[in-house]
C-alpha cells in the first residue's frame, strides 16, 4: 500500500499541483481553554440570586470523518492523507441566573435562566480541491483531496432555557408544579457538493494509476470526464455558501408529587406534557455557473423541491405515495406538533429503617430530544442531490423505561447493590428511503445466498430520484428494547482507603444505530437483509454486553501538622469487544447502497462454485480465482463467528471485536501552608492513562475490525459485479488473513497529563 500511496500524492502533485500532505508519521493539535465565574447574591432571608458566566474556546484537528457517505478509514483497509482532515473549532458562551424564593415553611419556588451560544466551525487542512475516493476491490482503499463536510461548515446555535418549579410542602406530601422552554436556534452552512459534482469521485487503483499521468482523463466522476479543479477553486473564490434556519422548541408542563406513606417508604408520582414546535425555517442558496463563478444574489426563502416536479415514489409498504408539495412527502413541512404525555412513578423503601437494607425501583415514559441537525437535513439536502424529508406523523423519541434495585449494607461497612433495568422503546428513529418498495427479485448466487433483491420495477420511477433517492426520518414504533443488570460492591476503610467493584451486563436492540448526521448515511449504516425499509428488532451498534471495573482511592496525610498530602487513585475496566458488521463491499441487492448488505457465509463446497475474477494486488501479481477461493476458505476458518455460522447468514452487528481492558492512575501531591488563619495548597497533579501500555508496547492495545461500525472482507468485482445472467462475481484480497488488527489510534496508546491547582 505504501507504493500506492507514493504514486496517488506524486500524481495529484504532478498534475494537479495539490499537496496531499503526509500518509504517516504527523501529528494532529488540539487546544482547549475554559473559564467560570460565579456571583452569590443573599437577598435577604427569603431570597437568594446567583449569576453564572462559563465559556470554552477549543480547536481539535481530526482525520476525515471516518464512515460519512461511505468508509474513509483510516484503518487496516483505508488510508488518508493529512490534508484530508479537518480542524473543528469551538466556541462556547453560557449565561445563567437563578433565583431561590422561599414563602414561609411551605412555600419554595426557583426560577432559572440560561441563554448560551454556541460558535462551531471547521477549518480543512486542504487546499480547495475536490474529493478523491479510490478503490480497492470495490472497497475504499485511499482517500485524497478536501474532507467532504468541512466546506465552509458553520453551525451557529444560540439555546435559550427557562424553568420554574414551584413548591408545596405538606406533612406527608412534596408537590412540586414546573414549567419550562426550550428554544434553539440553528445557523448552519452546510456544503457537502461545494467543490464540484464530482464531490464523491472516485476510481479504482489500478486505473487511476494507469489513467492519469498517462492520457489525462481524469477518471473520478465517470470515465472520462475531468476532475474539475477549476470549479473549486471558483467556488472557494466566491465565498458564497448556502446556510439553513430553524427554531425548534419544546413547551413543557409537569406535576410531581412525593408522597411519604410512612417514615420508611416514599412515593413519587408525576405526569409531564412535552410539546415541540417549530418555526423560522429558511434557506438561503447560491447560484453557480457549470465552471464554478458566482452567478447572482442569494436566493432566500422556504425551501423547495427541486424544480418543483412533483415525484411519484414508494412508501415503506411498498405503495406509492404523491410527493409534490402540499402532499405526502413535502421537504417545505414539518412534522405534526402533538404533544407527548409522560406519565411515571418510582418508589424509596428503607426496609429496616437504619439504610442498611434499601428497596428502590420505577416505571414511567419519557420523552427526549433527538439532534436537531436531522430536521435541518430536510431543507439542505435536496439542493446537494438527494431528497429528504420528515413523516409529517414523526414524533419525538420516547421510551418506556422500568427499573429495579436493592443496597445491602453489610456488618462490614461493605455496600453491596444489585440493579436490573428494561427499556423498551416506543417511537424510535429511523431512516426510510422511499425510492424502494418491496424486493421482489432473489439473488441468482448459485449458494444458499437466496436473499430478496430490488429489480426495476420495485424503486420509484420519476425523474432524478430514481437515482437520487428520498430519504426520511420516521419513527419505528416499538422496536428495540435494552436490558441492562449490574452488580457493585463499595467499602470505605477507616484509614481512608475507599474501593469499589462491578460488573455490568448488557442486551441491546433496535431497529437502526443512527451514527450520523446526514440522512443517507443513516440509511446507508443500517446493515440489512432482504427489505431495506422493514424496522427488524435485532443488535444495536452502542453498547458493550459484559464490563468489570475495579477502582480505589487512597489518601496519605504526614509532615508537621498533615502538611503534605499524597492520593493516589486507580481506575481499572476490562470490557467485552465493541460490535460491528459484516457486510459485502458494494450493492449485491441493488438497494443502491453498496455498504449495508449483510455477508453470506458460504461453505468449502458453495466457495468452490462462486465466481471469483482475476485482479491485480497493491504489487502488481494477479491473483487468480484458485488462489481466492482458498484465501477465502482460510479466512473463514480462522475467524471464530463465520467459522460457526457457514450456510448462513451474518447478523447485524453480530460481530464483536476481541476484550480490551485498560488501566489509569492518577496522582494528586498537596503541599499545604498557612495563609493567615487559613490554610492554603498548592496541588500538583499527574493523569496516566493505560498505563499498562507504558509499561509494555503490547499491553493495553485495542483491536478493532472497522471503525466504521461495519467489516467488508469480501467485494463484489469493481468493474463486472454480475454476469448477464446475474449472478455476482467476487474479488476477495489474499492478504486478509484476520478480522482484527491493532488499532493504531490513542485508544492503544498511553497518555500523560499535568496539572497545577491553587486552591484557597
């Protein structure tokens, strides 16, 4: 790979005159300053006024977005240059008050404030230039050019919050009455198409290297149309960028009431009402001439469907639905405003009244916000190439969330406490493309691989968004669900010595993992079998099943009068692998998508009747198809999960990545001196985390599949996927000899922080 990457940077230097910048051995830079200042104002005896003033001003450099509209490493598998990465900046004002009344005994009532603002955006480590994605047996191999998402992104956010909770007390009755707003206001400039339509270009190794510095046919859009430099450099010369406006707020009204039956056992019951809405949404958009000069004024208003066609898709059922404006799908529209009721109640049982023995458990609804960028989506989207709208039924998540729990307190001092709890959700997210129906084709792939594939007749067939697709966000009702149980024990040693253990164990499902921001990826990160549109209850991507955490404290006090003081502090886990995928590399079910299709497991005997093509590897050898097969056939062996599920196929997220464990220790040294009649100190501090890999270069390093959340071993053949009687042909590298590499990212290395406090 390292030659390869060689030819790529010299290629684009030679002809292009762009700088790559480094394939290794660079660093990233991040900076971080905070600051707080508070003020206590005590009114008088009744009334107290605080005022809160916190900020941030950071920037962290950071590679290309690892898995965004496709995987872009790095990794095993995908490399990037340096200048494909991003620097992020964030700002960061918040300002607070708060006021505490109290109204004789029974009366109390505090009223907050907060308005913050936030200032992100993104400064690319490149020149203006386009995307380059090149291949590699149809999987990305390099990445070179401009990060996609750092064109001129801006998001500007101003939140403002306002709560009330009033009050009542009673002898066996704490009735608390609250209201509150939420208001956040987004400004975001968004790009993704900004340095040219040929944004996501890319070509395969072999014929990039052949293609250009030979013939100059700039092979990325589709052979053989130019890879249009000139277009964004015009474009980054205009400085004149689309940006989104939207106002999302949430109303909320509540009632609780704490109610002590006896002196041992409380009662608390409420009910809250959430009502969003949705307001000043507009959108401003550049013209631009085809070579990339500025055309004319901003364009401002609602936003529209492209050219205003009205266009006839499908719905997830597999009817079709009308998507001109005013009708079923309309990207103009927001969705319903009812409001959600969140009903719940928990109970506090002392059993022996002396805390040595504590029953505790709940069950209730509640109702979350969700990242808001997924609305602005639906405005921005459809002017860089793909539709997107919100089901005007949507509502906001919700879940249904049951807990259960008991604290023993031994005769020892040891507190041991054991908690189950089940979540199930109601209204979850998840990303539809309405361009597909039902798949009514099966796959011709002469093995058990019999899975439901999309012909013709199955996608929508109205002008661009036959290709384009229509992405939206919808919810999938009551599917998914957490389980979720942990054990723990604590002791607190007179001599100060504190040390605390667990275990937890953890079941999760759902019906999609969104890990992204914009719509397509969302779709494109659901790994699937058969119907892309049908919400299957089945492993979610967050969330490890087993983690044990061992930690302890202990202070050391000595010199004349406990001058110095040492405490040293440890923080242990060992954890269960993180999930990921197995999926092909490209579309085997022509959904048009070609990362979310779940891997077959073939067997010795079905291997031996797939078709495999000639190709040739990073050093120039062709590698027959004998020689795949039997690559392949070892592959398999040596991984533990295909190995036990041949004749069948993967399940989503169903792939786990080896335990890693990791320790940190922490190191607080106070030399204490009196100020007067008090006492001051100056602390100086020392943060080592994993440890265990400053201690041995093989400790303490994680191994990881993909950090994109799915695994593509074997590739359809880049170039003649089927044959004409569609049956898939396969490339597969005789290289990969394991599913797991060492990550070479911090999560494997050690790291040391100082710190100097002065505390008075």
């Amino acid at each position: 790979m390292e030659q390869d990457l060689i030819d790529v940077r010299t290629i684009l230097k030679n002809k292009f005159g762009y700088e790559t910048g480094d394939y290794q051995g660079f660093n990233y830079k991040q900076k971080s300053s905070k600051w707080l200042a508070k003020v206590d104002w005590v009114i008088n005896d009744n009334n107290s006024l605080s005022f809160t003033y916190n900020g941030l001003d950071a920037s962290k450099e950071k590679p290309a977005h690892p898995s965004a509209i496709g995987r872009r490493g790095p990794d095993f598998t995908t490399l990037q240059f340096r200048n494909s990465g991003y620097r992020i900046n964030n700002k960061l004002q918040s300002f607070g008050t708060e006021l505490k009344s109290n109204f004789g005994s029974r009366f109390a009532n505090k009223l907050r404030l907060v308005y913050t603002t936030f200032r992100d955006n993104r400064d690319a480590l490149s020149t203006p230039f386009p995307v380059v994605n090149i291949t590699k047996n149809n999987v990305r191999y390099i990445i070179a050019g401009h990060e996609p998402f750092s064109i001129n992104n801006i998001l500007n956010q101003d939140a403002f919050q306002a709560t009330n909770n009033f009050t009542y007390i009673l002898p066996k009755h704490t009735i608390t009455a609250g209201v509150a707003y939420e208001s956040f206001k987004f400004a975001n400039s968004f790009n993704l198409t900004g340095y040219g339509p040929a944004v996501f270009s890319s070509a395969d190794i072999k014929t990039f290297k052949d293609s250009v510095p030979v013939s100059g046919a700039y092979v990325f859009r589709a052979y053989p149309l130019d890879l249009d430099v000139a277009y964004a450099k015009n474009r980054a010369a205009a400085n004149q960028w689309t940006f989104y406006y939207l106002t999302v707020a949430q109303a909320l009204v509540y009632l609780q009431d704490e109610f002590k039956i006896s002196k041992n056992f409380k009662l608390t019951y409420g009910l809250r009402l959430d009502a969003p809405s949705y307001s000043n949404a507009s959108f401003k958009n550049p013209n631009f001439n085809g070579d990339g000069t500025f055309k004319g004024t901003f364009q401002e208003g609602s936003p529209t469907i492209p050219n205003n066609d009205p266009q006839v898709l499908f719905d997830a059922n597999g009817n079709r639905v009308s998507n001109g404006a005013g009708k079923d799908l309309d990207n103009t529209k927001f969705p319903t405003k009812k409001p959600l009721i969140s009903p719940r109640i928990g109970f506090n049982w002392d059993v022996n009244g002396d805390r040595t023995a504590v029953l505790r458990g709940g069950t209730g609804l509640f109702t979350g916000r969700f990242p808001f960028v997924w609305l602005g989506n639906q405005q921005a989207n459809p002017y860089t190439g793909f539709y997107n709208a919100t089901d005007k039924n949507f509502q906001w998540p919700q879940v249904w969330r049951n807990n259960i729990g008991f604290d023993y307190k031994l005769k020892t001092g040891t507190i041991i406490s054991a908690d189950v709890a089940y979540t199930k959700d109601r209204r979850a997210m998840m990303v539809r493309n309405y361009n597909l129906g039902t798949p009514t084709g099966t796959l011709n792939s002469g093995t058990g691989d019999n899975r439901k594939i999309y012909k013709a007749s199955d996608k929508g067939t109205d002008g661009a968004f036959t290709t384009n697709n229509t992405y939206v966000f919808t919810n999938a009702k009551n599917t998914g669900y957490q389980f979720n149980t942990s054990l723990q024990a604590v002791q607190a040693f007179k001599n100060g010595l504190y040390l605390q253990a667990s275990y937890n164990y953890l079941i999760a499902k759902d019906a999609s993992s969104i890990s992204a921001e914009i719509s397509s990826d969302a779709f494109d990160r659901n790994p699937i079998l058969n119907n892309a549109n049908e919400a299957r209850n089945s492993t979610s991507l967050y969330g490890n099943k087993h983690r044990f955490v061992i930690a302890g404290i202990k202070k050391f006090e000595y010199g004349k009068e406990k001058m110095y003081g040492t405490t040293l502090s440890l923080f242990s886990s060992w954890t269960s692998g993180d999930r990921f995928a197995y999926v092909y590399g490209g579309d085997i079910n022509n959904d048009g998508t070609g990362t979310n299709d779940l891997l077959y497991v073939p067997t010795d005997a079905e291997i031996n009747t797939m078709t495999f093509t000639n190709y040739l590897d990073a050093l120039g050898v062709t590698q027959s198809p004998a020689i795949q097969q039997a690559a392949f056939k070892n592959y398999i062996e040596s991984d533990k999960y295909l190995s036990s599920h041949r004749g069948q196929y993967t399940e989503k997220y169903a792939g786990s990545t080896p335990w890693f464990g990791q320790m940190d220790i922490r190191i607080l040294q106070d030399l204490n001196f009196k100020n007067g009649n008090k006492r001051n100190t100056v602390q100086f501090s020392i943060d080592i985390q994993n440890v265990g890999n400053l201690l041995n270069s093989n400790w303490g390093v994680r191994k990881l599949a993909t950090n994109a959340g799915f695994y593509q071993p074997i590739s359809l053949d880049a170039n003649t996927p089927f044959t004409t009687a569609g049956k898939p042909q396969f490339n597969f590298d005789p290289s990969t000899k394991s599913t797991f590499t060492a990550s070479p990212d911090l999560i494997s290395r050690w790291q040391m922080q100082f710190g100097l406090r002065y505390i008075f």
